[in-house]
C-alpha cells in the first residue's frame, strides 16, 4: 500500500540525518527567543471563524483568541469560566448568568452581558445543542452590562455542557457588531477576551499564523484543566508553523526549529522517541473515531442501499493501518459510533461493520440506483489523517464497482466545500474523510456528526427520523440504564440508515522538545500552563 506515512518515511532520510547529526536543514527561524512557542498544527488554519465551520483546526487556535462562559474540564464536567455565577428557577425555565468583573475584549472594551447575547445567538444557529436550546427558547435577554437571562418553554437540563463543550463550534464569545455577523458567512474581524491576541497583520494561510499574549486576560483563580480553569499563559507568542510534509515538521522538531508537533505520523514516532532531545506521548487517551462522510442529499449516497454497499465492503483494519501501521495497541475495531471504553459504548447493530464481504456489496450495489455515476472524493492531502483513509476509500469504492473522481485538495478548501449543498459535478461532494475525537463521542451532546435531523444536521444532512427520537430519549433518560437503552438503539437506526461510516478508534500521538515543559493530554492542544526554555 502506498500511503502518505510510507511516502513521508522515503523523504526523511536526508533532512533526519541532517538533524540527528546536528546539521540543520533550513531553517524556519534561527535563535527562537524563549517566550516563543513554535508549534506544528495539524493542518492550515485557512479560515478562522470558529462558529462558520467545525474543523478542529479552527476551534483549536479559536481557543487561543475567545472564551467561553464554562468550560470543560479533564473530568468532561462543565466549569465556569467567563460567569461569576448562575441561577435556575425552580422550573427550569429561567436561567440567570452573572458575568465574572475584569472581562476585556483584545480592543479594549469591557465584555458585557449584550455582546454575550449576539454571540449565544450566531453560535445557537450552527450548534445542535444550541439548536436545541433555540427550539425551546423564549428569550435571551442582557438585563443589565454584567447579567443576561436565558428563558425557557421547557427545561433544558444540559445547558451548561452545552455552554462548556469542547467539540466544534464551541460557545464563543465575541463583541456584539462581529457576533452579529450572518452565522452562515464568515466574520473577517477576529477580536476575543481570550489570553492571546490574533497577530492578523502576520497570518499567512498556508505558511504561518501568529498569537500574541493579550496583557489585560485575567485568569480565573483555578488551576487549568483542559477549557476550565486559569488560562495562564507563560510564552508572550505563540507560532503556527504549517508544515503539511512530516519528514519536514519531523527534521525541524529535531533540530529545534520548532518546540512542539499535534499529531506526528506513527512510522516516524520510533525516530523521533530515539533523539534524547524530544518527548513522545500519546495525544489524548479518549482517541478518535475515523469518519467515512457520505452526502444524503445527492446521488449515489441519497441512495441508503448504496451507503449499506459501502458499509459492507468496509475493512476497518485497512483504515487503521494505513493510519498507524502496525502497532495495533493504537487502534480497535469499533461496529458502531461511540467512544470504546466509555459508559456509553454499544455494538449493537454493529453486524455489518464486522462482514467486510465484497460480493455481498456489489450484490447490494447492483439492488441501488446507482448507475455508474462518478463519486466525487474530496480528500484533503495535507492532513495524513484524511490523505491515509482517501487511499484505502479509492481503493474501496473500485472493487466494489464503483467509479471513482478523486480531488485531491487541502484541508482548508475541503472545508469549504463540504459546506456546499450543490451536486457533486456542480462543485458539490459526494463523500470526505474526517475523524471525531472520542471527547465528542462520549454521548449525543456534544457529537454533532451523529445527529440526523436533516438540513440542521452536520455536512451529508442525513435525515432519520428514528435517530433523532432516540437522541431525544437519551437526553430525558433519567438514569444510566436508560441512557445505555436509548444509546443501544440509537447506534442501530445509525447503523442501518449509515449516518456517517466509521473507519475505527484510533489513538494519536504528539511530540516536544524537552526544552519545552506543560504540555498535557487532552482533544486539543492546551496552551496555557506550557513554557519553554532557551
């Protein structure tokens, strides 16, 4: 097989001599001061408006530039964060939040209660749970600077996750005028109250994105844990080096041109755990769950018996290769949607993710509408995480009969066009890859790729009605039993009608140099507690 991971390996030769032997390859910058951080993302940040989409990208810098009212901690529980306080009538219906003194935005203004409230609105249109909240809403009001008040037709008991959740688009808040902004176009002005500014003078989509440590950010009294806590930044900068080649970002973390990779490929990890000057760890132990994407909306995948041929055919093991190789403590099978491991986590209706039979699928093919029509894959090349699962899919898609148009692009105009709901020939889609930490997959909260409601529904727009009623029963369980009942079937209706295709549970791994001290486990890199030394 011949995947990003072996075509990486081939290139790393020369450039990890050179930084093994102490001859550098060229050098990104020379003399990094140390209040400088420089970092390797996992893909460009080609857009940054951290509501308009849901790449991890995004909402891992936005992280950096907005707060949010609560956040999650290592424990997945909800923590204030920009609140002093709160109160819930008797009824559940009034929720009451008091923002904590201090807040500013990087402009100079204070942060109150009306810039909240513009920016709970852009957020509650593109969020399923903000979705949720808007369907049972009354009113959110600003009562005075510092107060706002959520009012309710019915309770809604998960509001605080819902306001704390790392998953994308988390709850961001902005000033009123950006907040303001059509949900459904990008903002081009990028103002928070988190601790670190946006340095957009110096952003070049494609090689670089800079944050800069915003003086007047007043950290909650807390230690950190994960989005809770005090945000204490130790470094004055922060540097996104974008280095889509990992024989590259490999050779600069060696020679100390850069201080920290997210997501190192797995063949060089044995390469880069044998230099003395570099930590290896695994990244988050909630993993991730890859994602094969399918557009209900347009042909072939309209077609669920053509989504069930994929299904079919799928070898889980191959994705898991072709992403981590051969060391199969990284990754497991997984015949359904939810993080292994976890309360939650259900095989049922999981049979055909374990058939992996081609004859059947080209049966089931050959029973769809599908007549040969080219399925456009749009697969990003400079995201190994996406490259890796596009290879195995073209691969897929001819032995079972289908034709195959493979774009090959980045990951930033993968972004961008998955939004599209034109025909897959119109500069619309057919499928994508992705991958959704296991954080988000603990439960139907915060997993936006699970739900199944139609236009409101995440990129593919699947729309099953029985999915839905079992997100709802799990959201009015009452106890753990009823939760793991909802759950069971929800992952069997998600099975049958194919929601998305999961590819399996894999782990990831991230690297530093041991010049550079803080840096934790987590679904998303976390900044603050992290300094570095000359």
């Amino acid at each position: 097989m011949t995947f990003s991971r072996r075509t990486a390996l081939k290139g790393l030769g020369s450039a990890g001599l050179l930084a093994s032997s102490g001859l550098h390859a060229p050098a990104i910058s020379q003399g990094v001061a140390a209040k400088t951080l420089k970092f390797v993302p996992q893909s460009n940040l080609a857009n940054f408006d951290p509501i308009w989409g849901t790449q991890y990208v995004v909402r891992n810098a936005a992280a950096l530039v907005w707060d949010t009212l609560y956040g999650v901690d290592d424990k997945l529980q909800p923590q204030r964060q920009m609140v002093e306080g709160e109160e819930v009538s008797a009824d559940g219906l009034v929720w009451t939040f008091k923002l904590r003194d201090g807040l500013k935005f990087h402009d100079g203004e204070k942060v109150l209660a009306k810039d909240v409230v513009a920016s709970m609105d852009r957020w509650s249109q593109r969020d399923p749970m903000g979705l949720m909240i808007r369907g049972v809403q009354n009113e959110l009001v600003a009562v005075d600077d510092r107060t706002f008040k959520w009012s309710l037709k019915k309770p809604y008991p998960k509001m605080l996750l819902a306001l704390a959740k790392n998953n994308a688009p988390c709850s961001f808040v902005m000033p009123e005028r950006i907040a303001k902004t059509d949900a459904f176009k990008q903002i081009t002005e990028y103002i928070g109250s988190g601790p670190m500014k946006f340095a957009k003078s110096e952003w070049v989509p494609g090689a670089k994105a800079v944050f800069e440590k915003f003086a007047d950010y007043v950290p909650r009294s807390e230690p950190a844990s994960w989005l809770a806590g005090g945000k204490r930044m130790l470094v004055d900068r922060v540097e996104w080096i974008i280095m889509p080649d990992p024989a590259t970002a490999a050779a600069a973390l060696q020679s100390g041109e850069v201080d920290w990779w997210e997501n190192p490929i797995s063949d060089l990890v044995p390469l880069l755990k044998k230099n003395k000057n570099i930590n290896v760890d695994i990244a988050d132990p909630l993993g991730n769950i890859g994602s094969f994407r399918m557009n209900h909306l347009q042909a072939p995948f309209n077609d669920v018996k053509v989504r069930r041929a994929v299904l079919t055919a799928l070898n889980q093991e191959d994705y898991m290769r072709a992403l981590v190789g051969s060391d199969d403590t990284l990754w497991k099978p997984v015949p359904g949607y939810f993080t292994p491991n976890t309360p939650l986590y259900t095989e049922e209706g999981g049979e055909i993710l374990k058939m992996r039979n081609i004859e059947a699928a080209k049966k089931l093919l050959a029973e769809s509408s599908y007549k040969g029509e080219p399925v456009v894959c749009v697969v990003a090349q400079d995201q190994p995480i996406t490259k890796a699962q596009g290879d195995v899919t073209a691969d897929l898609l001819k032995k079972i009969g289908m034709t195959v148009d493979f774009v090959a692009t980045d990951w930033g105009t993968v972004g961008a066009r998955r939004a599209k709901k034109d025909a897959p020939g119109q500069g619309g889609w057919g499928m994508f890859h992705t991958w959704h930490a296991g954080a988000d997959c603990i439960n139907p909260a915060a997993y936006t790729a699970i739900r199944a409601n139609g236009d409101k529904a995440w990129f593919g727009w699947p729309d099953v009605p029985e999915v839905e009623a079992q997100v709802t029963a799990w959201f009015d369980a009452t106890d753990l039993a009823g939760e793991k009942a909802a759950i069971g079937k929800l992952n069997k209706a998600a099975l049958d009608s194919v929601v998305y295709a999961p590819t399996g549970f894999f782990l990831g791994y991230q690297a530093w140099r041991k010049t550079v001290s803080g840096v934790v486990k987590g679904p998303l890199p976390f900044f603050w507690d992290v300094s570095k030394t000359a």
